[in-house]
C-alpha cells in the first residue's frame, strides 16, 4: 500500500474512490481499507459501491473520472465485471485512467486489469471451484473480457501461495504471444506503460515463449520448452 500512495503521487487536494463491486461484503471492505490507508496519507477517502441500477449515477461517475487513485477491493473478479462492463462505469474507470489517475486493486482487482481476465473457473469434468488447475487441457480454461488497461498480458494473483501454476500453464497455451504474470500474496507489480516493477514482499512468476506448442486431439496441452522468471521487490521487466 505504501507503494501504490508513491505510485499515486497524491496531493492534499486528491482523493481516492474504493470501488467495492467484486466483494459480497462492499461496507466491509472499504471500512478495512480506509482504516489501512489513512494510516499513510490524509486524503479523501470515497466508497462508490455501484450496482446495475446505479451505473448511470452522474454524480459518482464525475466523481470517478477525477479521482487520483481508484482502489478495486477483492472477491470475485467475475461480479466486478457483471456490474462494470458495458457502462458508463467502465468508461469512467479509462477516463480516471487517461487523466493520470492509479488504478489498483487486490486479488480480483488485480486479475480484472487484463483485457483477457482469469475468472478462476474450470470448465470440464467436475467445474466446482478449485485454487488451482488439476488439469492441463486447453479447453478448460475460462476466460471472461476484463478492464483491459493491460492489453498484452494475462493477470494472476495469490499465485505462489495458492500454486496456481496449472492456471498460468493454461492460459498460455491459450495465448502463447501473452507473457503470463502470476502475482503472489502482498506483492504487487507496478505497471508504468510496457515497465513493470515489482513491489512487496514476495515474488511474482512470469512465464512466456513457449516453444512447440501443441494440443492433442484429446486437448492435452504439451510444449518443449518457454521462459520461466521470477521477480522479487525492485526488480524490472518490460512488456512487449
């Protein structure tokens, strides 16, 4: 958090908007944020908990449009969408964006970042909710439209404590042109343009170039090699 206020370069005047959509809990989680946040700076601290009734409110989308920093609270990145897409919500969020404003989030709001979004589901044999993958085939990955204020890469997050690499593996063989960024827990990546630095205490894996890429007639994913890195806080990498 300390990292996402630098990002941000507040000034007294700034104020920063919690958008709690993906969370069943949305009072809870700006209470919990705000409480966090207020502990490193003295802005403005506003909870826009926007519904599909409300996507039009003016008020909060003006409101929206000129915040500095826009925090995406975590849950279930798949609501957060529901509610977003296709409204003047999502035009409002690009338009924070395109006026200087940081866009940040934790957990789901990191995973909607990404024009190609990770919802987390499988979508064969048993599709109950798994932390990560138990099969590599290309057909079970499920992959809903995202924020897209990353265009080129595909987001994921808790990832080294949940071992999601099966999800990343997945989603490659899917968009193997995609350098996939898996994010783990209080860890973050700082996105300036294609420059990403990563920020926290632990790590973040990035997978990319696959080469030999194949899927068999049974949808079994197999390839010979791809590039495999892993950051820690400080370090830079690039986006193509």
């Amino acid at each position: 958090m300390q990292a996402m206020v630098l990002t941000a370069k507040l000034k007294t005047d700034d104020y920063i908007v919690v958008l709690p959509m993906s969370t069943s809990e949305p009072d809870t989680a700006y209470h919990y944020f705000k409480i966090s946040i207020e502990k490193l700076c003295n802005n403005k601290v506003v909870n826009f908990n926007f519904t599909k009734e409300n996507v039009t409110d003016r008020a909060w989308l003006d409101s929206l449009e000129k915040a500095k920093l826009v925090y995406i609270a975590g849950g279930d990145q798949s609501r957060f969408m529901e509610v977003v897409l296709n409204t003047p919500v999502f035009d409002a969020i690009h338009k924070a964006y395109a006026n200087g404003a940081t866009i940040s989030g934790t957990s789901a709001g990191a995973a909607v970042m990404s024009s190609q979004m990770i919802t987390g589901k499988e979508l064969t044999g048993d599709t109950a909710y798994h932390a990560t993958f138990r099969k590599l085939w290309d057909k079970n990955l499920d992959l809903q439209p995202g924020l897209g204020l990353i265009d080129s890469a595909i987001i994921d997050q808790h990832f080294i404590v949940r071992s999601r690499y099966n999800r990343l593996l997945s989603s490659i063989a899917k968009f193997p042109s995609y350098p996939c960024i898996g994010i783990d827990e209080s860890t973050a990546i700082i996105v300036h343009g294609k420059k990403i630095t990563v920020a926290g205490e632990s790590q973040v894996i990035v997978i990319s170039h696959p080469k030999g890429l194949q899927v068999t007639d049974k949808g079994l994913i197999k390839l010979k090699d791809l590039q495999f890195s892993i950051y820690t806080p400080g370090d830079v990498f690039w986006l193509k």
